[in-house]
C-alpha cells in the first residue's frame, strides 16, 4: 500500500467512468499512438495511469483491485523520469515545464489546455532518441487534469508504415486498372462491330439517299435498321455484362451457394431470360425437358442459370437468322449413387453460320484469367466460352463443343448433382392449382404479356389476353362467369390498371366485388402500392417477378375461392 491515501476525486472519477462525461473524455484523449494517458487531482499532487490501470482491471475480477495500489506522485515519478533518461540541453528546464504548479499556469493561460514536449534516451535497446509530446488537459467539471502522452517517433513510424501500405495499394490498384485498360483495348474490335452497324445505312439505301415514309422501300429499309440497332445494342449488352463477370471472377468469384433447385421452374427462368435474343434474330426456339425424371435437384441456381444462358448465347452467336434454337435437358441414374442424378443439359442450333468447320471444336477445363486473354491476340479468344468453362467447373461438370454437318452447333454439359433427401425418385408432379382456371391479363407491353402468358399456359391455365385497360373491361363484360382472377398492369393507355380496377368493381356483374386482381407492374413506390390497394386491387407485384413467386401469389388466390 502506497504512504499516502488514495485521492477522492480520483477514485469519484474511476466509480463512475461509464458516465456520458467521462466516456466524452476517455474518447476525445485516447488516440492510437498514445503512450499513456494519466489523470491528476492538483490538489495532492496524485496520479493515476488509465491504460495500465484500466489493462489491470480486465485481468482481475471486478471490484478486486483498488486504485490506491496503482497510484502515484505526479511530480516524483515526473522527476525521476526525467533525471534518467532525458537527453535535452536543460533537463531542469523541462522538468520545471512539466512541474505541477507551471502546468496549472499554462492552462488557466491557454484556456485548459497545454502542451510540453521532450526528449528521451531509447529505453527499448536501441541506439536512439524518442521525441514525446505531453498534452494536458483540465475540465472545469470536476478540477482533474488529463496528461496525454504522446510518442512522436513512434507516430511518425506508425505513419510511415500506414503510408507505405497505401501507396502499395495504390500501385496494385494502378496495375489492375492497367490491365482492364488494355483489356477493354482489346475488347474494341467487337464494339466497334456493333457501332459500325449501327452508323451504316441500312440495307437498300444509298451512302447520301434519305429514307421517306412514303417510299415503301425506304420504310423496309427504316425497319431493317432499327432492328440492326436493337441487335447492336443487345450484343453490346452481353459484351459488357461479360466483361463485369469476368472482372468479379477475377477478383475471386462469387462464392458458391447450394440449394434445392426445381428444375421445371429453372427452366422457365432460362427461356424468360433468352427470349429477347431469339426474338431480335428471329430464331425459333424450343425446350425439351421430356428426357427429365428427378423434380429437384441439389445446386447453385445462379450458376447453373449461367450456364445455361451461355450455352444457348454461344450456339445463338453460331446460328443463322431464322434458325432454330433447342434447349434439350434430361436426367438418368449414375450408376454408383442412389442419391445423385447425371443431368445432361445439350444447346443446339439447327442452321450453322456459313463457313464454319464441322467436327469437335476443343475445349480445354482451364478458365483463362483476364491478364491470359490480354495476352492473347484479338478476335482469339471468347468471353462467353471462357465464363462457360468456369460455371461448369464450378459445378464439377464437363464441356463438349462440336459442329454438326449439315445441323449447326451442339454445346453440351453433364452434371452430377445430388437430390434432395427423401426426394431421390419423386416424378415431376403439378404443385400449383391452375389447371383449368381461366386468367384476365392486361399489359401494352407485348413482350412483357407474352411472357406472362407463356408462363401460366405451361402451368395449364387458359389466358385471356389485352393491350389496355379499355379492351381487359370489356373482355371482363363478356366472360366474367368464367373468369377466375385478373392481373393488370398499371400503367397502360386509353385506360390504366387503376381505372380498369375500378370500373370492374362498380361494374355490378356477379362477383365483381369480390374476383381477384392483382396489381403486376414496374411502379414500386410505396405511394404505388397504396393507390393500388386503394383502387380495389388485391395484390401489387414488381416486375420483374421471380416465376415462382408469381405461381405463388395466383395459387393463394385460386385456393382461396
């Protein structure tokens, strides 16, 4: 125990350090390169050290410790301190700055706060000197005084240290976007294809002619390039989507994420998301899923839909205007493991671009990084192929490509995957009770309606569709008997979802009040969604929406009556 008694003030401060000032002060005193931090009662001239004091407390057992066996003379400790090892000119002169009754002057001169600084022989070993900065502080609140150690040398080694990994990092970073810059270079050749399409006349104008709308050629002519325009950007589209994901992946990939996947869904998810390609080519395309007989599968749904849009890209990119796309998948045992099914997935294109070479095509496992494409001459490398390649690794699969004589271009994966437990036999079976039921749709976006259509006619749904509110109504007056539920867009002209809403609601026909409509639309805010509910509707879903979703919230309904 130490000969002098604990100071009150002191021990008043540590009972309550969880109090809003004292945490204040702990936070505005404490920095990272601080070497001690004491506080002083001036009146008896104690002192205490937080850090050793509060590193002392987490050791032991609350209330065990008392502050009294760690406390000591501010100014003999300060003495002895500096007589040892300060390496000023005038030790007495810094000691006499550092006294008590000099620092309680320089704070009520300078507004509470003060600053002495000094110099120290290395106590660590080394051959050196330590520059130290003591910052004193005093609150008016309660007449303690904070002296805040601060060791400059090591501050500005800790400085350095922090600074060098900065500029290590800043030159990784100037690497890296060197290399997207000379790889984006390379990638100019093929925008350059799109936009010179696009800046070119379309096909049966002259280089000075001008298209008039009533010249019925030059109106062929508008139309062949506009459409050159949509095809442009979408290829331009896909170029730069595989350049994001081939700029994730080299940044290490997203990681994967296994899950049950129902493959009939997965399927319509896959057809959703090509449509648009096959349209603008004018391909047909057909799925055949008749091969298939597991429901669910074990798998990362993204990655396995990333395969299969790379397969159906890579054989459309192969195919001719007019051609036809097929998107085979089918499912057997593998011979070893009851519960793993082989899922063989096979993308053809029936009608192959003129001169391309019949036979396999090889394909190495290795997935090429972008520094490896960089490296590589332009024009000899496929970003689709190469972002196929690793999706099917991913998976623990295998890649073929061949050219077919006299067909076009076959792409195929196989896939083990395991099934889900007590799921390993389950047949195909209808989940959802649409068969039979008739549907209202309404939307002007025709691809948008077709697509809706497509998905509830596959689930055994008869559709009835309308390009606007004004002609839904009129569809609801003369079939309402049969109708089952409603689904509208709410942006439409002539007569918007909203107003058809409403119309049917007042309409008097048998049920009107009480048939479901359900709101299926881009307007997400949540003054949308309330002038939906306000103008009768019974559910508001955003485009895009999941097709599992949507099955979802029509088979509520359709249970529900």
């Amino acid at each position: 125990m130490p000969e002098f008694v604990s100071s009150g003030r002191i021990a008043g401060f540590l009972k309550n350090r969880d109090g809003l000032f004292n945490q204040k002060v702990i936070l505005r005193l404490i920095r990272e390169d601080s070497a001690a931090v004491w506080v002083i009662d001036p009146a008896s001239g104690i002192g205490l050290d937080l850090l050793q004091w509060q590193q002392g407390q987490e050791g032991q057992k609350e209330g065990s410790a008392s502050p009294a066996d760690e406390e000591f003379y501010y100014e003999r400790r300060m003495r002895e301190w500096i007589a040892k090892d300060c390496v000023d000119q005038s030790p007495r002169s810094v000691l006499e700055s550092l006294s008590l009754s000099s620092v309680q002057q320089s704070l009520k001169e300078q507004g509470g706060k003060c600053c002495v600084c000094f110099r120290l022989k290395d106590v660590s070993g080394a051959d050196g000197i330590r520059d130290l900065a003591a910052f004193f502080y005093q609150f008016v609140l309660d007449g303690l005084i904070f002296l805040v150690l601060h060791d400059l040398t090591e501050a500005i080694s800790f400085r350095k240290a922090r600074y060098a990994a900065q500029q290590k990092g800043l030159e990784t970073y100037q690497r890296d976007r060197t290399k997207i810059s000379d790889f984006l270079d390379l990638m100019r050749q093929d925008s350059r294809s799109p936009l010179h399409a696009i800046g070119q006349p379309a096909s049966g104008t002259g280089a000075g002619e001008s298209l008039t709308p009533a010249d019925s050629a030059s109106i062929s002519a508008m139309d062949g390039y506009l459409r050159k325009i949509s095809m442009s950007g979408t290829y331009m589209a896909d170029v730069i989507d595989d350049i994001l994901q081939m700029l994730h992946l080299g940044n290490g990939g997203p990681g994967e994420v296994p899950g049950t996947v129902n493959l009939r869904r997965f399927l319509i998810r896959v057809e959703e998301s090509v449509l648009y390609k096959l349209q603008e080519k004018d391909l047909h395309f057909l799925l055949d899923a008749s091969g298939l007989s597991v429901n669910e599968v074990e798998a990362d749904s993204s990655f396995l839909q990333e395969l299969c849009e790379k397969m159906v890209d890579l054989v459309i990119s192969r195919t001719v205007r007019g051609g036809t796309v097929e998107l085979h998948i089918e499912s057997g045992g593998t011979g070893e493991n009851a519960h793993a099914a082989a899922l063989t997935l096979a993308a053809v294109g029936r009608g192959l671009v003129p001169d391309t070479p019949n036979g396999s095509i090889p394909v190495t496992d290795s997935v090429e990084s972008l520094s490896e494409l960089m490296n590589r001459e332009a024009g000899a490398w496929d970003l689709g192929l190469n972002l196929l390649k690793y999706y099917t690794n991913a998976l623990g699969g295998s890649l073929s490509v061949e050219n077919v004589p006299d067909l076009g271009m076959r792409v195929s994966v196989r896939l083990v995957l395991h099934l889900p437990e007590e799921k390993e036999n389950q047949n195909i079976v209808e989940k959802y009770p649409f068969q039979g039921r008739r549907i209202l749709i309404a939307d002007d976006n025709r691809i948008n309606r077709d697509l809706t259509v497509r998905l509830l006619e596959k689930e055994g749904c008869e559709v009835l569709s309308a390009e606007d509110g004004k002609k839904a109504f009129e569809l609801y007056q003369e079939n309402a008997a049969g109708i089952d539920l409603i689904m509208l867009d709410i942006r439409m002209p002539v007569m918007d979802g909203l107003e058809c809403t409403r119309k049917i609601r007042a309409s008097g026909i048998p049920g009107c009040e009480t048939i479901p409509i359900i709101a299926l639309t881009v307007c997400a805010f949540e003054s949308d969604i309330e002038k939906s509910f306000d103008a009768g509707m019974n559910e508001h879903l955003i485009k895009p929406v999941e097709p599992e979703r949507l099955y979802e919230v029509i088979s509520h309904y359709l249970k529900a009556e």
